[in-house]
C-alpha cells in the first residue's frame, strides 16, 4: 500500500510500542497528539519517540483519568482535542486518527471522539501475529489498513433521513442534514451533497410561494444532478421529477397573476400540507385562497376586471350600487370585491365557471367554508378535521374541473 501522510496525527498508545512507530513513520505527521494513560506516558517518552526516523514539528498528549472507563476516555479528548487542533491550525479533514494501541476502552473513545470530525483512520494489523495467531503482531510484519472518511459510509444513513424528512414536508430540517453532510463527506462526495441541499432548499422555497428564487436552487441542483444520475438510478428519478417541475415553475413566472397556475400550486401546496403534515386549518385556509384565486384568474383573463380594483363601469348594473355600497372603501374609492363577490360578478357576466361554483355552493360549499370561517386560522376557533378538507378539496377539484394529475407534485426522494 502507498505511504500516505498526514499533517497530523492524533494515536493512542499502550500495549506494545511497535505498531506505533511503525504507523507514525509510515505517515510522518507534522503534528502528534499522543492518547496515553499514566501508565503509558513512559512508553511514549522512552519508546515511541527517540525510535522516530523523522522529526515532527511539534508533538503533544491527552491523559485519560482512566484507561478502561469509557466517559472518562471520552470526555478528556471531546474537551482537549479541538483546542489542539485549533492552536496546532490543523484542519480535521488533515488529520489521521490511529486506534492501535491503549485499550479497548481508550480505541474506542478515540473513534467516537472523532467520528463528527472528518478524520481518516488508521489501523496496524498483519497476518503473522504471536500466540498462535491471536496476539499482537509480529515486529517487521506490520500492515496499515485506512478508512479514508468514514462518513461517506455513515452518509448513507444520512441520506435516508434526508429523504424521511423530504418527504414529510420538513424541508429545512432536510437542508440542516445534507449541510452537516457537506461539511463531514470527503471531497469526492461533496457535489451529490450539495445538489441534494441545492434541491432540497428549492422545494423549500417553492413551498412557502417564493417561486423566483425556488427557480435559482433547483436550476443549480438540476445541472449537478443531471451529471451525476448517469450513474444513479435513483438520483435519475430525481432529475426528470425535477425537470418536470422546472418546466411548471417557468411557466408560473412567465405569466401573469393570477393565473390558472397559481391556483394548481396552491392547491398542490394545500395537498402537502394536509396529507404530508396532517395540518387540516392550514390546507383548509389554502383551499379557500384557491378559489379566490380562481375567481381572479377568470375576473382578469375573461373580463379584464382586477377584484382590488373593480371599476364601477365593469360592473353589471345589477349588481353595481349594491357593490358601491358593500365593497367601496371610504379611504381611496377603490371597490374591493372577496370571493363570493367574485363569483356574484362572474355569474352577471354570464361565466360557466361561476355557474359550477353556484352549484356546488348550494350542494357542498356553503357548510363547508362555514366550517373554514369558524376555524382558527380565520375567524373562530374550531380545529378542521380531515373530513372537511377532504370534502372541501373533492369540491374544488369538480366545480373548477381540474384533474389531479394536472397539479406540480414534489417528488417523492428514495436515495
């Protein structure tokens, strides 16, 4: 195996002096952080170190209270080890952490120590070893085995968090994931993480209707991943979902407001909320704030009438003094009409689309948001059940004649 070298080492000493030295002169660190007991700082003084074939530049060591009480062992380098490090300047990523000797106890204290830190990891073994084979090894057939980084092999546990918390709606919680990620993978491993944070931290964005910039995210996402999925089929899954959702939000942006869109995003964010988050008075007030936007769409598209503007000219003589007197406010003379208003002006106007409302108003509608007014995202303080946004959704979707295959679905992550 090649010899690789460290600008520092952290190795903790006991047992036999040999497998040490061999694996800080195969390294020839700049630093040493020697992990002794009171028992072993003799060994590292009159052992390790005159039998060095190199000079590092500065050494130092960590004392364990006690080499077999596993707290002890951990508590000592968890407060000691990173001032170090950091008065050494020595990054975790240059670090080389050799659990050979001590005991069992001081090994494994110095994994779990280091294990948040990005660190390689070192091991002397060998096939010949004294005792019949399950000794120590032989002096001279030494062998140095690397775990390069183990968090590219922890990352994948990560990431089935990551894609439990997706798509569960809890994106930034996703994001903080792939971020402590990033900052641990090795450099090879690097780009997948931060196109994954890249998308994740769109969705995110998309979800709470901040379209522009969700467009930003996920175009840097898209060009890594693209890249990327050649190799991974579930990461090509990713891709053309995300492709899909691109062209949607390229479209949202590029028209007007409001606009057919506009209404299938929130009703597909409305879907999120309640059948990802179970949060039925936030799917509730978004359904409601979909029919109102529907009746904008069509008020603008149709008739060329804005619902925080209507003037008085556009408004069907039949209805006009009523909305002078009902909608007009006293501060700018502007008529503002709310959503059943809208539909009212629809229908004057001879609209199909208000002629389903009406019908579904007097079938479904009417308890229905009776119920969302009564809610206490609106004006009372009922909690809504799950039967009612169902209704409520079911409702929508017929008298506005929308399919559900036609509104944007976030993907659903299996990485």
């Amino acid at each position: 195996m090649p010899e690789k070298h460290f600008k520092a080492m952290v190795v903790s000493v006991g047992g036999t002096p040999s497998p040490i030295i061999f694996s800080l002169n195969k390294s020839k660190p700049q630093y040493i952080c020697f992990f002794i007991s009171k028992q072993t700082k003799k060994m590292m003084e009159d052992e390790i170190l005159p039998n060095l074939d190199f000079k590092p530049r500065h050494h130092d060591w960590i004392m364990t209270p006690n080499a077999d009480l596993l707290s002890d062992c951990y508590s000592k380098l968890a407060r000691d080890l990173p001032a170090l490090l950091e008065k050494w300047e020595v990054e975790s990523q240059d670090v080389c952490v050799d659990y050979t000797g001590g005991t069992k106890t001081m090994s494994a204290a110095l994994v779990l120590a280091t294990i948040e830190k990005s660190c390689c990891y070192s091991y002397v073994g060998g096939d010949e070893r004294s005792k019949g084979g399950v000794g120590v090894v032989l002096d001279g057939k030494e062998r140095m085995w690397f775990l390069d980084n183990p968090w590219d092999q922890i990352a994948t546990a990560e990431k089935k968090e990551v894609s439990i918390l997706f798509n569960k709606a809890r994106y930034a919680s996703a994001a903080e994931v792939l971020e402590r990620c990033i900052s641990r993978v090795s450099k090879e491993q690097k780009p997948l993480f931060k196109s994954l944070r890249e998308m994740v931290v769109g969705y995110d964005l998309w979800d709470r209707f901040k379209h522009s910039e969700a467009k930003i995210h996920l175009f840097k996402s898209q060009e890594v991943m693209t890249a990327i999925s050649s190799e991974n089929r579930e990461i090509k899954g990713l891709v053309n979902h995300l492709e899909a959702n691109l062209l949607f939000l390229e479209k949202l942006l590029k028209g007007e407001k409001p606009s057919s869109l506009y209404f299938r995003d929130i009703l597909s964010n409305a879907r999120r909320r309640a059948e990802l988050e179970h949060k039925f008075d936030d799917a509730v007030a978004r359904l409601y704030r979909g029919i109102e936007v529907l009746a904008q769409w069509e008020l603008k598209a149709s008739y060329d009438i804005d619902t925080s503007n209507v003037k008085a000219g556009s408004i069907p003589e039949s209805l006009r003094q009523e909305f002078i007197i009902k909608y007009q406010s006293r501060e700018d003379s502007r008529i503002r009409v709310p959503l059943y208003a809208s539909f009212q002006l629809l229908r004057e106007l001879g609209s199909d689309l208000a002629r389903g409302f009406f019908r579904a108003y007097e079938m479904d509608l009417r308890p229905l948001l009776d119920i969302r007014n009564s809610s206490i995202l609106a004006h009372g303080f009922i909690p809504v059940e799950r039967k009612t946004y169902q209704r409520l959704w079911e409702a929508i979707l017929q008298f506005s004649g929308t399919h559900e295959e036609d509104l944007p679905r976030f993907p659903f992550m299996k990485i």
